[in-house]
C-alpha cells in the first residue's frame, strides 16, 4: 500500500476489491467465457480475497 493513499481511495479500493471478489461474479464471467467457446480464465476470488484482507489488516 503506497503510504500516501488516503483513507477514502483505500475505502474505495476495498469497496471494488468486495465486488471483484465475489464468487458470483467469477462465475458469470466463466460462463461468459463457455457461451463463446473460449476457456475461462484462472480464478481470481481468492486472490482478491487475500489482498483486500491484507489491506484491511495494515491499515
């Protein structure tokens, strides 16, 4: 975390992290990804998880 981030861009920053971590989402763009006959990409839930629980645990 840059030192100088404030506390409302970190807020927003946990706030986006929540939304891109939700296992829901993943999931839709996976079958997004099956509709158009493409694999889906790695998932990402838990790495998002771990990054907005380690913000949240220095901050």
């Amino acid at each position: 975390m840059p030192a100088d981030l404030g506390v409302a861009d970190t807020a927003a920053l946990l706030e986006w992290l929540d939304l891109v971590a939700e296992p829901r989402v993943e999931r839709y763009w996976e079958l997004l990804s099956l509709i158009d006959d493409r694999p889906p990409g790695p998932r990402a839930v838990p790495a998002f998880v771990w990054l907005a629980n380690a913000i949240r645990a220095h901050r």
